[in-house]
C-alpha cells in the first residue's frame, strides 16, 4: 500500500525555519509552512518549492498550514501569484492541511477562493495527515 511507504520513506528536501519540503515518495512532496513569513522568506522558500516540484516532476502535493501564523494581505497576494506558477507544473492534486490559528485559516481559505478559477488541478482541505494522503494517492 502507498500510504505506507509514505508514512516511512521520508526523505528532507529543504528546511528553514518558517518552510521545511519533505519526499514522501517519488510522487508526493509535503510542503510545511510555520509561523509568520516576511515576503523575503516566502520568496526564498517559494524559490525552492518550486524547483523541487520540477526537478523531481511531482505531481501530488500535500501543503500543511497547520503551523501558519496571521497572513498579511501582502502575503495573500504571494500566495497567489505562487498559486499561478503552480497551475503551469504537471501538479494533479493538492491536498492542504488547514491552519490551526483561525486567522491563518481565515486568510488561507481567503486566498483558495479567489484563485478556485485559475486552477487545473484538484485541490481539497484536510483537517487529517491520515485523510489528505488517502486521498493523494487514491
């Protein structure tokens, strides 16, 4: 079963403190965003989220905001624009993980809203690892 070797062939893309990208497999990245991010950061991590998406042509993408602090109105535009450039990758499914802070939560589900149009993949919120990996791999 998938969900298995997920839950134990990990493997450390890239870490900061307010961004960490793990391997779960060769078909799943899990990009874990914390605390409050200058545009600085997220323009770095973002840098680096992207060229582990290409480089290793991943197409599931599990995006935990779980950690996320308050989004800036400025980070919401970032978020978007990032929305965009993924939208040109081979990414089939984005499962997120919501922000336990509910103004994170709030300003995240702000930005998935408005960007619902600009998509061509399928894109689903989770409260659960378990659940939104489940469904990655289903």
């Amino acid at each position: 079963m998938l969900l298995r070797s997920t839950l134990t062939n990990r493997e450390s893309v890239y870490k900061t403190s307010k961004m960490e990208i793990t391997s779960l497999n060769d078909r799943i990245l899990k990009v874990e965003l914390k605390g409050f991010q200058t545009i600085a950061e997220a323009s770095r991590n973002g840098i680096m989220m992207k060229e582990a998406i290409y480089s290793r042509g991943i197409q599931l993408l599990l995006i935990d905001e779980r950690e996320l602090k308050a989004v800036s109105d400025e980070m919401k535009q970032f978020f978007k624009r990032s929305i965009d450039e993924i939208a040109n990758s081979d990414i089939k499914k984005i499962a997120i993980l919501s922000a336990d802070n509910i103004i994170a939560r709030f300003g995240m589900e702000q930005v998935i809203t408005e960007t619902e149009n600009r998509i061509n993949y399928e894109r689903r919120i989770f409260e659960s690892e378990i659940e939104a990996l489940g469904w990655l791999e289903s």
